[in-house]
C-alpha cells in the first residue's frame, strides 16, 4: 500500500492523513467526544508537525463522506510484518451530525481491517480500550473482538488512573465474524437509503 492510497468503501472513504488536517484533527482531539484519547498536541501546529514525523509503519486516516466531507480519524499503527499484526487506534467520530444514518463506523472499521488482513496479511489485530469506555468495548466485541486481559491502572484520564482491556481479533475470527456482521450492519444501511 502506497501512502497516497485512498480506501473507498460504499458510503465513506479512508483518505491518508495530510498536514492539512492539522486544524481539523486538532479540534477533534480537544472535544468532549475524544475524552477516553490520549489528549494529543497542545497547538494546531504541533499537531501538523506531529503528523508529517508518523512513521512509515503507521496508516493514518481521515474519514470522509461520498461527499468529500471529513468526518472523523482512524489509524492502523503498530504494524509488524514479522510477526504480523498491527493496532486499530486513533478512532474518533469529529463530526457526529454529519454520519448520523450513515454507517461510518463500521465501513470504516472494515476498510481499516480490509488493509490489515487483505492487503498487509497480518494475522491479527490487537490493541487496547480504557476500561470505561463500556460503548466502545461492547462495539468491539460486537464486531468480534475477544478480551484478551486487563491491564491494571495502565490509562491516566482527567488525573485519574483506570484500567485498560486488551482486545484481540485473529484473522479467522474476522472472516467468520467480523465480516458478516459487518456486511450486514451496511446491507441494512443501503435499505435506509
């Protein structure tokens, strides 16, 4: 995969990550909806300059609508083509009026797992979810994650410490689960529309 390839999907696309979304991503990361993120750069452009120094081995992405319109963030990190897996993160809806309706989270999420385990062939997706992030979990669980442990203590939110579930999704797991449900939520979607 080349860092200028775009991930088109039926109602969002995955676009790479520019510096010129330092404004917008910034904004994104300092609301109120990006609470259980890491709280990010403190200036628009520090934000810019984080974004021109992701390493190679990181797929950051902006969501976008059909309509060019972006909507949220989602990366691919970690990525380790020895031992083959990698880590869903950075996942946040910025504009939450715009996708109501519209299954965005989802595409998105099987977009991001298409690259993972079509394109790179990793074997397996793995990560980490604050432990009161109860919707996300169940969201994740839902689409065929597995709790794989608790990691005591290891998030500091608000100056406050909280635990962490690793979750883990192998290959199989998604084409048997993952997928269908995914393929689903989305066919039921095209019925709305």
């Amino acid at each position: 995969m080349t860092l200028s390839q775009v991930l088109q999907g039926e109602f969002v696309n995955l676009r790479p990550l520019q510096v010129t979304d330092a404004e917008l991503t910034y904004n994104w990361r300092h609301a109120q909806r990006a609470k259980f993120l890491t709280l990010g750069a403190a200036s628009v452009e520090l934000q810019a300059k984080w974004i021109a120094s992701r390493p190679s081995g990181e797929h950051n992405f902006v969501m976008e609508l059909k309509t060019g319109r972006p909507v949220g963030m989602l990366s691919l990190i970690g990525v380790d083509l020895t031992h083959r897996h990698g880590e869903p993160g950075r996942f946040l809806i910025g504009d939450e009026e715009a996708v109501k309706g519209v299954p965005v989270a989802v595409e998105a999420m099987k977009l991001l797992y298409e690259l993972a385990f079509d394109q790179l062939g990793l074997v397996r997706v793995c990560g980490i979810v604050a432990a009161n992030n109860h919707l996300m979990i169940k969201w994740q669980k839902y689409l065929g994650m597995k709790e794989e442990g608790r990691l005591r203590k290891h998030l500091c939110q608000d100056g406050k410490f909280h635990d962490a579930i690793f979750l883990g999704l192998l290959v199989e797991e998604y084409r048997k689960t993952a997928l269908p449900r995914m393929k689903v939520l989305i066919a039921a979607a095209r019925l709305r529309t």
